[in-house]
C-alpha cells in the first residue's frame, strides 16, 4: 500500500492482522512457547522502549550514541560523498542524525521500521530539518525480504546500511548471518555497513540492563500481552504473568520471558492455550558477541570487516564492513 506523505516516499508492507495472528498461534503452539520480538513495537511499546533507552542500568543506547559522536567524522571519511543510507530499525532516528550531520552532501536517506507511527513522524523531521535530503520511509519487518527505493546514477556514491543498538543480537546467530547476507546484497560491491553490537560482559551489568528498577522493561515485555488481547482477540490476563529476564552464559544471550504465575488457560484469535505455572513465554533473546565472534560472523556473511571502534571498558562496538569489489 502507497501513501502520499511529505516525503520522497512512503511504503507500506508491514504484517498485517492474520499473518500476526498465524505468527502468534506458531509461537505459543512450540514447546516450549515463544512470540516474535518484532511485535513488541506497537505505539505504546515504541514509547517504553524510548524510556528504557533512558533508564540508568541500560547502557547500550547512551553508550553507542556517545561512540557515534566521537567517531562520526571517522565514518564520514570511509563513507565519503553523494552517499545513500539505509537505516533498519530507524526508531527515533537520534542516531543516524548524528551520522547524517557528518557526512559530505549524502544524497538519500532510507528508513526502515515496523512501528508506523514513530516511523512516521521519526522521518518527517529529518526531511524538515535537512531538506536537501531525499527521505524515504518504509514501514516493514525487516528481517524477511521486502523493496527498498534504492537512488540509482552516475553521482551516486557509496551505499551504506546502518544498523544501530544492537539489534542484531535479536537474531540467532543463523538469522543474523541471514540478515547480513540479504543486507550486503542491498548495498552490493563496494558497499559498506555500520552496525551497533553489544559485546559480552559481567553477568551483573547484562542482568541489570534487562531487569530495570522501574520495571519499565516489565512493562514493555508485559505489553505483548496487550496487544494480543487488543488486536488479536485475546484473553490475557496480565496480573497472572511476570516479566523474567537473564543472562544464559552457555547461549552467550540475554534471554527475556513472560512467566505463568499460576496454572491458567487464555485464547487468542479463539485458539485456548494452557500455561502451567511457572512455565514461561520465551519473548527475547539478545546475544551478546566478542568482536572476532561478530568479525567471523561477517565474514560468512560476504562482508569484510574494515574498521571496528570500541567504548570505554569495552561496553559496546561498532563495526564499519564492506563488500568487496
């Protein structure tokens, strides 16, 4: 579905009801259940998910940020000018501003998000703020295949994805090689990537990230269950789950749950499902990687790493990849 909104282009293939619906009884159907973290960004979950960025225990988002301002003029250097970037997971698009503020004259700029809302307003005040810009929006699931509006011609230069805040942890290691696959054919020969890892550390500080004082990591775990009780007819009842977060060290991945309080049965689209207590829902996972875990896992995925930037008490590395000629 096209729309016309004050940008080059909006697209529209995000999942629609039933196939969140079929994705949904999949998941709680497995032994043991799961659902897919992608759901977890409606509007409200957006928002929660902003204010965890916020929250003093979860580094990764100030820690990356703070990276990205210290080495943006070091990445404008190996993009170079007339560039096209393309942003997964744009979010509020805090962090490729600061990218987009170094580079010299970047022609195109393509965002991609599954939350239309944030996606929406998110590109709208990039195009306003930088009108020589060409500002595309494209509200999808970017981990299956979908259309970019990829600026083509003479004068244009390095093509280049971004993808910030870690958010390849979300993936399994084979979907993440899948994904970085997918993602060099799109920026093809020549092409570069800048991605967001978060790297294995102290237990304590992984634990504490996930397991928030507030409980706002509650609340955005908690709202999954809101959406199906929403939108897909479910039955819910919040009070009788708990949110339950931790690092499984074997796995190298934060593993987030919704766990069954008391042994309790709950429909969604008119499908029963029976929860025992104490059983959970695997919501989650964020795997953590050392830098030559990440390095192999490029590699096999058609990139080669160029350059790799770590933070203080190595929290968080970014990495600048590129596909050979």
């Amino acid at each position: 579905m096209e729309q016309s909104v004050a940008l080059a282009s909006f697209k529209d293939v995000a999942p629609d009801s039933d196939e969140f619906l079929q994705e949904v009884l999949d998941g709680l159907g497995r032994d043991p259940k799961s659902l897919p973290s992608k759901y977890f960004y409606d509007e409200y979950g957006s928002d929660l998910f902003n204010q965890i960025c916020l929250l003093p225990e979860y580094y990764p988002t100030r820690t990356e940020t703070s990276l990205l301002r210290h080495i943006a003029g070091e990445v404008a250097a190996l993009v170079g000018p007339n560039s096209c970037l393309i942003e997964y997971g744009t979010g509020s698009s805090e962090k490729m501003r600061i990218v987009l503020d170094a580079l010299e004259a970047p022609l195109a700029f393509v965002a991609v998000d599954i939350s239309r809302e944030h996606l929406l307003v998110a590109t709208k005040v990039l195009a306003a703020d930088l009108p020589d810009l060409t500002v595309h929006a494209v509200c999808a699931d970017y981990s299956k295949p979908f259309a970019l509006p990829l600026v083509e011609g003479t004068n244009v230069g390095q093509r280049v994805a971004f993808f910030p805040g870690s958010s390849l942890g979300n993936f399994t290691p084979q979907a993440a090689e899948n994904f970085l696959t997918t993602a060099a054919g799109v920026v093809g020969p020549g092409g570069g990537m800048l991605v967001g890892i978060d790297m294995k550390k102290d237990e304590r500080v992984l634990n504490a990230a996930y397991n928030d004082a507030q409980g706002v990591t509650a609340a955005f775990n908690l709202n999954l269950l809101n959406r199906l009780n929403a939108e897909l007819a479910g039955t819910f009842d919040l009070s009788q789950f708990q949110h339950k977060a931790f690092y499984n060290a074997e796995a190298g991945r934060i593993e987030m749950h919704l766990e069954s309080l008391v042994d309790q049965t709950a429909d969604v689209g008119g499908v029963a499902f029976e929860f025992r207590k104490g059983e959970t829902i695997h919501t989650e996972n964020s795997y953590k990687y050392s830098i030559a875990e990440f390095q192999d896992l490029a590699r096999r995925s058609g990139f080669s790493p160029l350059k790799v930037w770590t933070a203080p008490d190595n929290l968080f590395s970014i990495h600048f990849l590129e596909v050979a000629d």
